[in-house]
C-alpha cells in the first residue's frame, strides 16, 4: 500500500479537515479567541484559576525552604552527608517498615526545640511519614522556623522508598 493510500497518513489542521491548506492561522485564531471566552465564560474562569494556581505552586515550591526529595534524592544524601532521618508514620507502620536508621517520632511528641534535635541545627534532616502526605511537611515548616538550615521531606513517604525498591528496616530500630 503507497504511503499516500494510508488512510492514516493524514494532514490535519487547526480547521479539523484532512488535508485543508487553508487552515485557521495563528492571526485568525487570536481574532477568535475572544469570542470563544465570551461564550464559554465559566470554562474561560476554570482555565484561568488553575493556570494561577499552578503558578503560585511552582513558585511557592522555587522560594520555600523546605525540599522534597525523591528516594533517589535521599539514597544521594544519606550517602553525601549522613542526614538525620525523622520518620512521623504511626509506631504500628515504623514497626512494619521505614529507611534504614530513621527514629521514629509521634507527632504530638515532635518539638523542634528539644535539646537532642537543636544540636542538629547544622545537619541536614530529612522528614517523612508514612505516604508523604501527612505531617511531614508541616513538621519540615517548624524545623524550619526553629531555624534548621537543610531541612527536607520524603516526596511519598516511606511508601514511595519501598516502591523504590530500596532497603527497609522492620522492627522499632
């Protein structure tokens, strides 16, 4: 079959026919384009907010003091600059596994300005609980404003270490 018969061989453009050359151009398109916001206001607002909060995401993620990292990212630091690890998962899920070397801490017992973690000041420490979504990042933030230097959290948690195939600990050490 010649590559010009293929019915998926087709040309397409912003007009939709296959094989049109007089396509809508990027001027026609800019002339439309208020008339399609006028007609399509609530989706024309949608767009617009979660363009702007995607924007102030980012932003927010490039000036906060806090790094997420992959457990890629954490194997690199623990081998670097021997991190302390936190780990804010409940005992049950510490005791079922966790990153190798991390102390488990409850989040109710978790104060920054304990004298055993303010000597870690100039340590890096890495935060991370169970799948990265629970205290974690707000227990980063009091390091943080307890003045700590590098402070990270495990982007998952210790759910994404183990999908990771890395090793785990099991036990209470």
């Amino acid at each position: 079959m010649p590559i010009a018969a293929c019915p998926y061989n087709r040309r397409f453009t912003l007009s939709g026919a296959p094989g049109a050359r007089s396509g809508l151009t990027m001027n026609d398109f800019l002339h439309k384009l208020p008339e399609f916001i006028g007609h399509h206001v609530a989706l024309s607002a949608l767009f617009v907010i979660l363009l702007l909060a995607l924007i102030v995401m980012q932003i927010s993620t490039l000036f906060s003091k806090v790094r997420e990292l992959t457990p890629a990212g954490l194997t690199a630091l623990i081998n670097r600059e021997n991190p302390l690890l936190i780990d804010l998962s409940s005992i049950a899920d510490f005791e079922k596994m966790h990153v190798p070397g991390a102390r488990q801490v409850a989040m109710s017992q978790f104060d920054p300005e304990k004298k055993d973690l303010a000597k870690a000041k100039e340590l890096p420490v890495v935060v991370m609980d169970k799948d990265g979504r629970g205290n974690s990042v707000k227990a980063a933030q009091r390091l943080v404003k307890a003045g700590f230097v590098k402070v990270h959290t495990l982007g998952g948690g210790v759910l994404a270490w183990h999908a990771a195939q890395l090793p785990v600990a099991k036990g209470n050490k």
